[in-house]
C-alpha cells in the first residue's frame, strides 16, 4: 500500500515537475525523505523559503518545472520576493505548502499564521488552494499544470487534515 | 584612482561574453553589466536582494553551460544560508563571484560587516566549497578564466572599491529578460 506523501509525489511528477527544493517540515518529513531518495528528479535541500524560490526561479530558467516543498510559516518571510521574483518575473513554481495552524494544530504559536497564510497569497494574487481531504491526493498535483497555465507562482495549503493527523 | 564595481565588470565583460550563462545581482551591478555589455545570456535580477547565488545554483543543475552568479558582500549576507547550500550541493558548472566592496552600495555606500571582521572567503571555505579565490581589482580577470576552465564548484571574493558611477534603470521588460535568457540556455 502507497503512502500518501507517495501518492503526493507521483502526483506532482505526472503533471511534469521534475525539480524540488524543500525547507523542513514534521508534515512534509516523509515526502522530503522521499525527494532524497529520488533519483528521476533534481531536488535541493535549502535553509529558508526565499532561497528555495530563488533556486526554483533558476531551475525555471533552464527548462525545468520546479516545486517548492515548505511549510505556511515561512509565506511570511518570502513575501518580498514572491512579489519581486516570483510575481514580477511571471515564474510558474508550484508551491507545496504544509498548513500548520489548520485545524488540528496542537502548538497555538502557529494559528496566527495559520489563520493569515490564505488571506495573504489572496492579497498578493497568488493562486492559492486548500486540500483537507487525503482523497484528494492525485488533484494536488493538478497545480504544477495550474502554475504554467497562469504563468506566476501557485499555492497548495495542505491542512492538518489532508494528512489524517488532524 | 579607484577600481570600483564598475571597472571590474568592464575587465570581466569579455571573459564572461559568450562563455557563461549570468545571473546579476540587483541594483546598480545589474545596471552597470546592461551598460557594459547587455547579453542575452545575462538575467538581470531586478527584485529579491540576496537571491542571486540562488537563481544561478538552481540554473547550474540544468545545464552543462558554465553559470556564473555575481553577488554582493550586503547581499549574500542577507541569505548567507545560500552559502552551506552551494558547499553541499552545487554542481561542478557553478560560479559564485561574490563582489566584495564592504558596502551597501545600491542604498548609499552603508558599511557592511565585510569591512569589519566578517571574512566571506573564510566562511565559504567552511561551508565545504572545495574551489575558494581570493583576488583584488584586476587580478580576478585571470581568476575568473580558470575557474570557467576548470571544475568547481568555484567561489571567488573579489575585493573592490566601494562607490557606483550613476546610471538608468534597465529599460527592459521583465517578461523579455525571462524569455530571452531562457532561448539562450537552451540555445
């Protein structure tokens, strides 16, 4: 039986993305530990969320259809460049983003960014989406082709639920 | 007289033309590489201050065409987690040239912490990249050709004067910058 960060992958992959960057996180462990592992993929492991867009933005630049793999937490230090990189530059990255805070969050220092992370990509106009049902799993992958369609960076939120850890 | 940013982009210009693929770095370095010599290998980072190590290791997984990333002493402080990134995993095509003239120069000439005890060389080295330059003024001309001569990863601290000759904002859209340095990887 597959798993869904397994499911979430080959989701991602046959809708073309072919490259990831990752910034840690405990509901995105498995999946990351599956980017690792991957050898039909480039994948980079980075320190902060603007240094994974910025990796993602060159691996664009070369051809490639990059994802980027962080939690909700960090869409409050990329803002700046997702307006000034993502955004000005018309660069389609898929961001996958685990939603700490979401219901089911045991840790109150992440609700108010929980509660902030979809109000704020819809003010920066950044497509933005919530999956709270695992079944939902081969849909998540859908955004990679959202992303080129729209030319600019596009945001999947994957609640508490969505992982069956709520 | 003083040797600036500028005279070291005119010196590097024609060991660059041709030869790599250019992400350049916000603000003034980006205006000064147009005025010198505009190419449609370079990209000109126009936003996102400290990214452009990052753009150039993320293009450098893609190609086998030498990437050189011109950054900055204010700016490579600002994501200098880039750096323990590019010492783990940046491919053997990458050149990061860090241009080190101890200044904000873009916002006025501030002083950075490189001007103090802060040693990006040392710090490079400690992050595990292997290939580490040091040079002043014109001796990164030479610097520069070996490491697009030979296997890197290569970071080079470049040592200028502070200061910037005053020049327009790129007249380019960003969509034509995208798109035109995206043919010529690919090309």
């Amino acid at each position: 039986m597959t798993t869904i960060s397994e499911e979430l992958l080959a989701s991602l992959k046959d809708n073309g993305a072919d490259f990831f960057a990752s910034v840690p996180c405990k509901l995105l462990g498995d999946m990351i530990n599956l980017l690792g592992a991957d050898d039909s993929i480039s994948y980079i492991p980075v320190a902060r969320e603007e240094e994974g867009l910025g990796v993602c933005a060159g691996a664009f630049l070369g051809g490639k259809t990059p994802v980027l793999v962080m939690q909700n937490t960090g869409l409050g230090t990329i803002v700046t460049s997702l307006y000034s990189l993502g955004l000005f530059y018309n660069l389609p990255i898929t961001m996958i983003v685990s939603h700490r805070g979401s219901p089911g969050e045991k840790i109150g220092t992440q609700i108010p960014m929980g509660r902030a992370s979809r109000p704020l990509m819809e003010l920066m106009g950044i497509p933005t989406f919530n999956f709270s049902d695992g079944a939902d799993v081969a849909k998540v992958g859908r955004l990679v082709s959202h992303a080129k369609a729209a030319q600019k960076p596009v945001v999947g939120l994957l609640d508490f639920d969505f992982w069956g850890k709520g | 007289m003083s040797y600036r940013r500028y005279e070291l982009l005119k010196d590097l210009a024609p060991v660059l033309d041709g030869q790599a693929l250019v992400i350049c770095n916000i603000g003034f370095p980006s205006q000064e590489l147009y005025e010198i010599n505009d190419s449609a290998n370079n990209f000109y980072m126009l936003g996102s201050m400290g990214l452009s190590s990052s753009i150039g290791l993320g293009l450098a997984t893609t190609t086998d065409k030498k990437v050189v990333s011109i950054d900055g002493d204010g700016s490579v402080l600002m994501n200098l987690g880039t750096l323990s990134t590019i010492g783990n995993y940046a491919p053997s095509n990458y050149v990061l040239l860090l241009v080190d003239n101890c200044a904000y120069g873009s916002t006025g000439d501030q002083p950075t912490h490189t001007g103090g005890s802060t040693d990006l060389a040392a710090i490079a080295r400690a992050t595990g990249v292997a290939h580490v330059h040091e040079c002043t003024e014109r001796d990164t001309i030479d610097v520069l050709q070996h490491c697009l001569d030979t296997e890197g990863p290569h970071v080079i601290v470049a040592k200028v004067d502070a200061g910037s000759p005053k020049l327009k904002p790129i007249p380019m859209d960003p969509g034509y910058i995208r798109d035109r340095f995206r043919q010529a990887v690919n090309s």
